[in-house]
C-alpha cells in the first residue's frame, strides 16, 4: 500500500478511539490520543481504573460483554487495546465491523508462548530451547531437549513472573508440574544472558516500521525495574534485534506499537539475540520515550492506530527509568526534588505490594 | 518560611485538586495533575470545555455559582484557576475555606490594567506612559501625557487584542473613546518595541522563584503566533526580565506558575525591558516547555500548587511554538509528518476563525 492511500484513511482531529482495557497503558495511551485532540472511551469492568479517570468516557463492561462492544463499535472510529489478555473472540466480533488495530493475529500470538516461540524460530530468529508441555511424562521430554536449569511456564495468561516455576534438578519437575495447574505449559532452557534488552517499534497502516533505540532492563522479582538507554550492546547486536522486530511486526501484519524482549547472549566479541516474548502493546521499557523523545510510544501507538504518519522515534536525551511499585509512590516528593526526573503516577488508590504505582525517567544530555 | 515547614505541606498523590475554569490551559494542568497521581474536578459552566474531557470529573455551573463553589471546597484539598478573569469573590470566598493558589491578591491586580501597571511600577519596573480614562475629557489629559499614537484600552476584561482602540491622530479621540462603551479604561503609549518577549515563572510555598528561559514572542492579529526560544535578547535584558518577574512574585505572595510579558526597547547596546502585562496563569508563551523541558510549566503550576518541590526548568532542546487558530487544525495530518513537531491539540469541537485550537513546537537540538 502507498504512503499516500494509507494516510487517506487518517483519523480527522476529534474522532473517537475506543480503548480496551483501563489500566496504566490505557491511561497514558487516552492522554496521548488527547493531545492529538482524539476522543478516547474505554472498555473497562474495574471503575476506579487508571484509564477511566483521564478518558472521555469508560464503558464499565467485561471485556467481552457483546452489549458493551455493541455499544463501543457504535460510539468508536477505531479500536486498540492495551492488554494481551483481552478475549481474542472480542476482538475478532469487533474487526467484522470496523478497524481494529492492531488486529487479533497478533493477540493470537502473544497470547501462546508456544506460538509465539514457534513464530520468532519461523522467522530464522534465535530463541531459549523449548519444548511444549501437556502431561507428566511430556515434561520429561521436554527436559531431555532443554536440559536443567529451566524454566515451565505455562503457555497463557502468565505475566510480571506469575505462572512460571524453575526447574533445576530433575527432582524439582513434580511441584513445577503441579504448579501449572493442568494448564498447557511450556519448558524453556534457562538462558545465560549477559543481559536482558527490548526494542519498542511501531509500524503504520502504510507497513513503514520504526524502532526506538534499543533499551537495556533490569528485573527484580521478575518485574521490570529499570530500563536504560542506550544499551550497553553493541552497534551489530541492536541492528540484529530491530530486524527481528521490524519482521514479526510484518509478518503479523501489525498495526501499533508493539515490543520484542530479548536475551543477548556472549558469543566471542559480540551477542546472540534470543526472542523472550513480543507484547502487542506499547510497552513498559517504552515508558522512557515520553520524557526522552518527541514522540512518546503511547503517541506513536495513537498515530499508527489513527492512520497518521508515524512520529519521529529519535532521543533528545539519555535515560533510565526506574518502576515504582508498591510503596515506592511514597517517594512522590522526594523524586520531585530531583533535578531531570520526570515522574508519572497512574491513579492508583491502593499501593499493594509488587503493583506498578508509576515510573520515574531520569534524564540527561546525550553521551 | 522554610523549605521543611513548605514542604511538610505537600499533597500526597491521589488528593484532589480543583481547577477554575474549563479551557485548554485548564485541559493542560488536569493532565500533568494526572500524571503525578492527582485527582481534578473542573468548574465550568460549558460542559464540552476541553478541561472536562480529561479530568476526574468537572461540575458544569458558573464560576460564581455559591453551590457550585461550596461543592468544589468540599471535593478539594486545594483550588486554583486557569483563567484572570475569575470572579474575584468567588476565590475569596473559597480563600476563607481553604487554600487557594495563587490567590486573589494576583487575581485583583491582574484583572485591572491599572493597577496592573502601577503594581510594575512600584516596583521599580518600567512600562509604556499611562493614564486612566474614565470620561471623554480624561481622554485629552490622558494624551498629553502619553503622546501619539496610543492605545486605549478596557481597564478590565480585554484580551487578544479585544477591548483596544489605537490612536493615531488626535481625530481618532471621540471614536476610541466611543468603544470603550463606558467602560474604565488606560490610555497607553504606543511602544516602539523591537521585541515582545516574556519570562514563565513559578514561585513554589516555600517562597522559592524559578524562571524558564525568556521566550520571545510574535503576535499576528493580536494574537500569538509564534514563541521563540532562546530568544534573541541579550543576557543583561534578559536577566533584568527575570528579576522583575521575580520581584512581581514576590510581591504578590504568590504560589504557582505567572507570566510577564515585556516589550523590548532597543537603548544603546542595550535594552530596556517594558512590563506589558502579567498573567496569574500559566500561559500560552510557555507552552514551549512541554515539549523542550523535563519538567513543563503546567506540571511546575501543579507542583506550586501542591506544595511539592518546584522542578528543574532547564531545556533539553531549542524550539519554536506556534499556535494552530481556526482551520489551522486542520494541517494535523501534514504536521504529524514534520520531524521533530510536538503537536499538541485542545478537543475543541468547533474551528471558529480566532480560535486557539492547538499548538505546535518544533524542537532542535540545543546550539
């Protein structure tokens, strides 16, 4: 399709784009679409969720509620959503009847670390070893390719460390087994990374795709903590990431922003790249691009989805940004007292324990 | 006061703050109030006004509506406006209740050019040669004192150029005087400026004053058009500047996010720095730092007004702003192709000629 016939079908200032899904990405993607002077409505069950309180209006619905997608599809332009859980039947009834970007192929995928697995190795990219994992005796299979340490996961629902239990020595495969509590499941080999990294791409109706620079994370306790640009990978390894990205984002046909995370793996002076997972949505380690870029992801997302022209993904600044979770909020006042932090809290009432309250991008000049 | 006794003072996140008045300055602050955890209730009487669209939620009723304000005191931990021509009794009235931000001391002497000027003056500042015109006869005394040509200007309730009349010729009195429609007004002389600049400050509780840099501004059709940062003046003028605007703040006990606008007269090498006007607001001329600082003037306001530590003011990036009036709007599609442009737009639903209806800032790297 030519740029000029994608941007035909953009969205005029004042459209309505409905949001599925109300928590922090869908807040910060309402905010983005605002400033874009979109209107937003969310389909959300929870009435007190982030997003609800800076969109236009929340339908409180499940997410498969057929009367709310009625009422959505009616109300809306266009449709995203902001979550990987979101019911792919959803979906699929809402794309019958108008645009829903990105679509549920890619829902599909992200949905089932086994097809997501066998998606990057389909496209010649580099994964841990896995094997799937339906019974007891599967299982020992699946050891036997892997080898110890791994890790079982089940194949959905399973996000921030939930669902997952580390197979070491042979006699710890009954309680991980257990633990997956007959869900199909999936054994990955334990992968010995020099460090963990994403990048944050979007690719526009017109299938032009850009990345942001590739970000280097930290996990605790199996939650993003912090991200880093730039990296600390080399030129060849980033390039070798963002041509993985930019061909799942094709070969899903996708439309949005989207995030592949890697393991960079030592080999000799330079890494392997190995697939982690894609999340069909703008992403945590994106969160940096709204205090270090022009245009923000949860922007980028906006204009894919409304048919404009992608922004320029560009940093004007380095970074980290820092997850703050739980009691972190607490810290309010004394980041505020930092020079070059920009801070964002979500609206979040109760601080639980391990919840993501907000995040904190520290800033600087350009090594 | 102390820092310490400030800043014991601060909102924790999730508390609410009320905003007087539903535009897009107002649609401004309830998005960076959001972003750090704040909850807003907007007061304002049309229920389609920008602010409304992005906040918690907005009580549709007159700004000086008793009810209406009892309802917003009880709602809010703290209050402040988005706009100088607020009923003056109504922030009294909440101000007996509680804290109100900046208060009405700003307010009265914003919303009367007079008093205004004389406040700049008695500070030691300069501005055009004044008089007050309150009958036709005033008028020729006024004259003589200012010179021609001169504006005539509504003491109260102009802005954007409504509410002036130009002289030129002394033949142009009676018709000058004749729009005033009886009104208060100030004859002022008309300024031989070779810049408009202004300075964006915020004075936080603790007493603490920081400016952004000075911006310097173009108007077309009494309207701003442009603001250019940095700006062309040299670093003696424009420190004058600053220290006015601090004196200002100051003066008026102020808390939260002003303006100063100043007209640049060419003196020597130098310059002299003419107070204009001042805004008790955030301000179109500041709506730069948005998109080329960490921390922007409509967070710096909501910090102030929170009592949280005020943020760095510095700039990541040069820019230039420019305001998007009427069908302009209507270039979304082509500015979002433009690398590098912010654009941010106001959810107004209808593109009447003069209308603000969005602003863009194209940011560069720093020279």
């Amino acid at each position: 399709m030519s740029g000029a016939e994608a941007n035909a079908g953009a969205l005029p200032s004042g459209s309505t784009i409905g949001i599925i899904g109300g928590g922090q990405l869908g807040r910060m993607l309402a905010m983005a679409a605002a400033r874009l002077g979109y209107r937003t409505i969310i389909l959300e069950p929870d009435v007190n969720a982030p997003a609800g309180q800076v969109a236009n209006s929340q339908i409180v619905a499940a997410y498969d509620d057929p009367e709310a997608l009625d009422q959505l599809a009616m109300l809306c332009d266009v449709v995203t959503y902001e979550f990987e859980n979101v019911p792919v039947a959803a979906v699929k009834a809402l794309e019958a009847r108008m645009p829903v970007r990105p679509g549920s192929k890619a829902l599909e995928v992200a949905q089932d670390r086994l097809l997501e697995k066998a998606t990057a190795r389909d496209l010649g990219a580099e994964t841990a070893l896995f094997a799937p994992v339906a019974t007891r005796a599967d299982l020992d299979a699946a050891i036997a390719v892997t080898g110890l340490p791994a890790v079982l996961k089940t194949t959905r629902l399973g996000y921030d460390g939930k669902g997952q239990a580390k197979i070491v020595r042979p006699e710890d495969a009954d309680s991980a087994f257990a633990a997956m509590n007959g869900q199909m499941a999936v054994l990955e080999s334990f992968v010995h990374f020099e460090s963990e990294v994403s990048v944050v791409a979007a690719r526009g109706i017109s299938g032009e795709v850009r990345a942001y620079d590739v970000t280097e994370n930290i996990h605790r306790n199996h939650i993003l903590h912090t991200s880093t640009v730039p990296s600390g990978l080399g030129a060849e390894a980033c390039a070798k990431a963002l041509d993985i990205a930019a061909g799942l984002g094709r070969h899903l046909d996708y439309v949005g922003v989207f995030a592949v995370e890697f393991f960079a793996v030592r080999d000799g002076a330079g890494h392997r790249m190995l697939v982690n997972e894609m999340a069909p949505r703008v992403h945590n380690s994106g969160h940096w691009t709204e205090a270090a870029c022009a245009i923000s992801q949860f922007e980028q997302h906006i204009r894919a989805v409304a048919g404009l022209p992608l922004g320029d993904p560009a940093r004007h600044s380095d970074c980290v940004m820092e997850n703050l979770i739980g009691e972190d909020v607490a810290r309010l006042e004394a980041l505020a007292a930092e020079p070059g932090a920009v801070i964002h809290l979500y609206g979040k009432s109760e601080a639980r324990p391990g919840r993501k309250m907000g995040h904190v991008t520290r800033i600087a000049p350009k090594k």
